[in-house]
C-alpha cells in the first residue's frame, strides 16, 4: 500500500526518522511557452499540435511527429491486469477501479472479452450501464466475427481487435496465414463499424513480425476505416529504438490514429512508450501498477511520471493527479500486493532524501534533486535525519521546526552526537526531537557546552530514566506505543 500523504514511511528498521518538507514551493524553473506548429494531419478526430520546442522545463525539442503533448490512455487494468497472476476481480472491485479510473480522466477503459466467459459478458454489460463522466469502454476481442458480434451487444463504446502475426503465433497459436488474417479482419472491421461504434485493429507480436505482412495488413485496414491500428509488443522484446523505428514508419503508411502496447519483461515499457509518442503515436495502453500477463504492461503511475517531465502543464491539465495513490492502493489490495518501495510516484522512498548534501540542498530549492514535485500528485517530501550519513542543515531545518533556539556551532555539535548514535541503530524520529531538546535545554541551563560529548550522554541518560518511570509512559506502554511518524508542521517545543 501507498503511505497517505501525511504519514513519513518507517524505513527497513521500523524506525521513522523523516522531517516532513514543505511541496509548495516556489523555487521551481518556469514553463516555457510551448511554440506550436502546424497539425500532421491524423485522423479520427485526434489532432496532433506538435512543437519543435520542449513544452516542459527539462524535456528536449522534438519533430513535427511527436505526440508527446498529445496523447491518449487507454486503461487496461481491467483487460490486461486481469491477466495478473494474484488478479481476481469481482465485480463490486471492478466497478470501484473503474468509477476511480473514470475520476482520474483516463480516456479509454479496456474491458477482458465478453466471450471469455458469461461472467466477463456480465460485468463488461454492467460497467457499461455505470454512465462514467469521462471515460469510454472498450473490450479486447479476437479477430473473430462470434466475439464481435457478442461484444457489440454489450454497449460497449469500442472493440479493440487482435490477432498474432508473427511466425510464431501464426504457426503455434492460431495456425493462419497472412491472406486468412487480413480477410478475417476485413470482415470483423466492417461489422464493428456498422454498429456505429469505435474499432481498432492490432497485429499481436508485432516486434517479432515482418515488416512487410505488418505494413500491408495496417494500410488494408486503414483504408478501410479503423479508428485505431494497434502495435503490441507482446514479449517485451522491443528497445526504444526498435519502437520509434516502426512507429515512425508506420505514421508514413497509416492516417488514423496509432495505439500501442508494451510489455515489461525487459524493463523498457516506459520508455518504449515515450518513444513511440515521440514517433507519432497517440494512445497507450496501461495497467494500474504495471500488473498484466508475466511482468505487466506499462504502469499508469509510470507512465504519468514519465510525461510530467515531458509537459507537466498538459499532464495537469488532463488528469487528476491526487487519485493516482487511492487507485494504485484499491488495486494493490484487490490484488494482494504491496505498492512497490521505488513505485513511480506514490513509492514510499520516491521523495524521501538521506544523504546529507542532499538533504542541505533539497532543502534550499527542492528542483536541485527532484525531477517531479510531490505536491501535484498530493504527496509529501521527507528528509531523513536520524542515520549516520545525516547533514547539519538538514538537522537546523528540524531545530527550527521545533522552535530550539541553537546557533550554527551547537547545531553542528547536536548532529555529530545523533551520528554517533546512529552509528550503534538508526533513530526514529523520536529519539532525534529527545536529543535535539535535552541538548538544548542543557545548553540554556548551563549544565552542557559544545563538545562536552560525555556530559550530553549523562543528560540524555537522565532524561530517558526520567521518561520511562512517568506514569503517561507507563500507559503508554500498557496502551500501545505511541506513533513515532510525526509531521514537521505538528512538532511540539521543548
């Protein structure tokens, strides 16, 4: 699970030890302007505005192609994720991911076929019955004229159509040459089509398909009238280059629009996606979390991660970013995972800084070592301070959180004992705010000075005698310990 935008998660120890950091500064480098340039001309009703400026502030400029601030999701947590290996969704949890994908603003919702089974039919009739605000719904079929007709009795807004082209599939899945293929999916378009609803057609292991059969059976289809050609790499065999290659290619031979799928086997579904936007794609199938047959599909959260740099104002603008957490949880649970400690975004350690000339410099302009910034998605940056790579500043920044009133000299000092401890087992969050207080308080008694190292560790010594025969510790230890995650913005005085 996410941790809620108000808690600092434990590290391995089950120590916290996190100052949580204002996200709504204002130090960030401004957008520039985006410079727009004439359409390429797609069709379908999806405009391609491309610029040869960069729209974010560290993305680089691109061609005339490039879709990377004109882009669509098609969500496929509800297809593809049902793939997942953990992945049971009834329907109650389905409806729930799809209202929360909805609210999100994702495009498309991509459905598992109705002729996977009466249930999969049931639950494609009944989420198309919700009345979603944003969303349309597609279902995955097999290019095959007894699932489509099945799927456009289920008001469905969209079939999405695959079949395997590659010599693989052609010979040990289906067993159909390229002439049977291209005849079947004429058939099947033309049906779709005159229901009066969305139709893309896909080849299945693309990557892996001759180019030749792959551009044929495209510019067929094409001509005929698709909304949407779809490219999928199946295996996740593809490298960016591979993929902006035939993207790039494909672009030439089609007009309507391009969809793509990638898979995470190799670790390159991100960035594939990236590169075939960058290419003259439009739409990009994901999956909340990434979860889908093998190793995934493209993660939403990632992918999102990923176009924020690219032009975080579109990205703002289209989606809402806060839901990111809450529907990467829903899903996380239904599916009986964790969310990942390095997940994209909503990781616990994703806007967690440790190391001292880190800390110091994030919290002088936080742009210095974050790409992205917490407070558009919701989320909260924490600086750790209480191991042994810990910096003074970042310990200053905690004093002044705690109204102590010490100098730079004894901030410095304070931190050199909290190392020193650190240096037996990390400190939580607790046991840096007690010696931060005992020092200080020893200091304007009179009772310590800087560099009496032996002289702090009898006061502390003092101080945790003291605490634990207190009647309040003694409940609090019959009660339960009490929360170690505190917030900066909560912090008591000494």
């Amino acid at each position: 699970m996410c941790p809620p935008a108000d808690v600092p998660p434990a590290n391995g120890n089950g120590h916290e030890e996190m100052v949580l950091v204002d996200t709504h500064e204002t130090a960030r480098p401004a957008i520039p302007p985006a410079n727009q340039t004439a359409p390429n001309g797609s069709s379908n009703g999806h405009s391609h505005p491309p610029t040869n400026k960069a729209k974010g502030p560290y993305s680089r400029a691109s061609d005339f192609l490039s879709n990377t601030s004109n882009w669509k999701i098609i969500e496929s947590t509800l297809r593809e994720g049902e793939q997942f290996a953990n992945a049971f969704f009834t329907l109650e949890t389905k409806i729930k991911i799809a209202k929360m994908l909805d609210d999100f603003g994702v495009e498309y919702i991509e459905l598992t076929s109705p002729a996977a089974s009466p249930e999969s039919r049931a639950h494609c009739e009944a989420i198309c019955k919700l009345g979603l605000k944003k969303t349309k719904i597609l279902t995955h079929i097999r290019c095959h004229m007894d699932d489509a007709r099945l799927a456009v009795e289920t008001g469905v807004d969209g079939v999405d159509v695959v079949i395997g082209t590659s010599s693989f599939l052609r010979e040990h899945s289906h067993g159909k040459d390229m002439a049977w293929i291209t005849k079947t999916a004429i058939e099947v378009i033309e049906f779709v089509k005159s229901k009066g609803i969305e139709i893309r057609f896909s080849s299945e292991d693309s990557f892996r398909s001759e180019l030749p059969d792959l551009l044929s059976i495209y510019r067929t289809v094409d001509k005929i009238g698709v909304n949407r050609v779809g490219v999928a790499d199946t295996v996740g065999c593809a490298d960016p280059r591979q993929v902006y290659d035939l993207v790039r290619t494909l672009r030439g031979v089609v007009s309507c629009d391009i969809e793509t799928h990638f898979h995470n086997d190799t670790g390159c579904a991100i960035a594939n996606a990236y590169a075939a936007l960058e290419a003259g794609a439009t739409h990009i199938d994901t999956s909340v979390l990434g979860i889908g047959e093998r190793n995934g599909i493209t993660p939403l959260g990632g992918l999102i991660a990923r176009m924020m740099v690219a032009d975080p104002d579109y990205v703002k603008a289209k989606y809402n970013l806060p839901m990111l957490r809450e529907i990467e949880n829903l899903v996380a649970e239904a599916v009986e995972i964790q969310v990942p400690f390095n997940n994209y975004i909503t990781g616990f350690c994703a806007f967690t800084h440790k190391a001292g000339i880190h800390a110091k410099a994030i919290l002088a302009n936080p742009s210095t070592y974050e790409i992205l910034n917490p407070s558009d998605f919701g989320m909260t940056r924490y600086v750790s301070i209480g191991h042994r790579l810990t910096g003074w500043n970042a310990v200053k920044s905690r004093v002044e959180q705690l109204n102590l009133n010490l100098n730079d000299e004894q901030v410095k000092d304070a931190t050199a004992k909290i190392k020193e401890l650190a240096d037996v087992r990390t400190q939580s969050m607790e046991d840096v705010d007690m010696i931060l207080r005992v020092y200080h308080t020893g200091i304007h008694s009179g009772d310590l000075k800087v560099g009496q190292s032996a002289v702090l560790d009898r006061l502390l010594e003092k101080h945790i005698a003291s605490r634990d025969s207190s009647p309040d510790r003694r409940e609090k230890d019959v009660n339960g310990t009490p929360a170690k995650r505190q917030r900066v913005d909560e912090a008591t005085t000494a």
